[in-house]
C-alpha cells in the first residue's frame, strides 16, 4: 500500500475511483441537479481559497466536502426560514458552527477589511487626483 500521496497520484485513472480522479464529488451523485451545482461551487470556492486542487490533500478535500455540505444544508434552512416555513433554529446554529469550525480548521477565515485611517483616505484621494 502507498505510503505518500504521490504514489496514489500516479496509478493509473482507471485504479482509482471517481472522487479521486475528480470527476465526481460524491458517490452516487451525477452533479445535475441545482443542490449538486451549488455544492460544487461551493467545493471549487473552498479549494481555491486554500490554493487550488494542487496544493489541497486528501484529508482537506474530504474536511472541504464537509463543510460545503453543510453550508449547502445551512443556505437550505435559510431559504426555508426567509420564506415563512419552519425552521429548527438550534439546528441552523448548530449547522452554522460546525461549518465554521471546518473553515478556520482549513485555514478560511472571514477577512475583515479594517477601516482606512483619515491619513489613508485622505492620500488615496490624492493618488486618484494625480494624473499619470
């Protein structure tokens, strides 16, 4: 058995199962439906986040398939809620979390912008002034 990914990468395609190869996120799911879609741009938005499909492993593809189907389960119950069904509140917190503990555990964290200084808007503001 291979000890290191690189050894996996290089059998054959035909060794290997779909999700490895990557044409398919999960097992049993053609992709087709508005729920597949999402939650693989959910997947794509998550990896490219972290680098891209080169610099993710295996164990944070599988932490990244987590997290987008919970986030998908999430925007689900949000939906449910915005249109007056509903909603198991504890549920949708507790889904929020989870989520956000597999994001910060991958290393995407919300970016907060800090505010600009007077100093810092005051100097953009001449920059734009400024022709080239």
């Amino acid at each position: 058995m291979p000890s290191n990914s690189t050894a996996l990468a290089s059998r054959p395609s035909t060794t290997r199962s779909r999700i490895t190869n990557g044409s398919r996120l999960l097992r049993g799911i053609d992709g087709r439906s508005a729920s597949a879609r999402r939650f693989r741009d959910l997947v794509d938005s998550f990896v490219s986040e972290l680098g891209g499909i080169d610099k993710v492993g295996e164990s944070e593809k599988a932490t990244i398939r987590q997290a987008a189907s919970l986030t998908l389960r999430c925007e689900s119950l949000q939906a449910d809620l915005v249109n007056g069904l509903p909603v198991d509140d504890e549920q949708m917190v507790r889904l929020a979390n989870v989520a956000s503990r597999l994001l910060g555990k991958l290393g995407i964290r919300r970016r907060q912008e800090r505010p600009k200084t007077l100093a810092e808007y005051a100097a953009a503001k001449r920059a734009a002034r400024v022709p080239a």
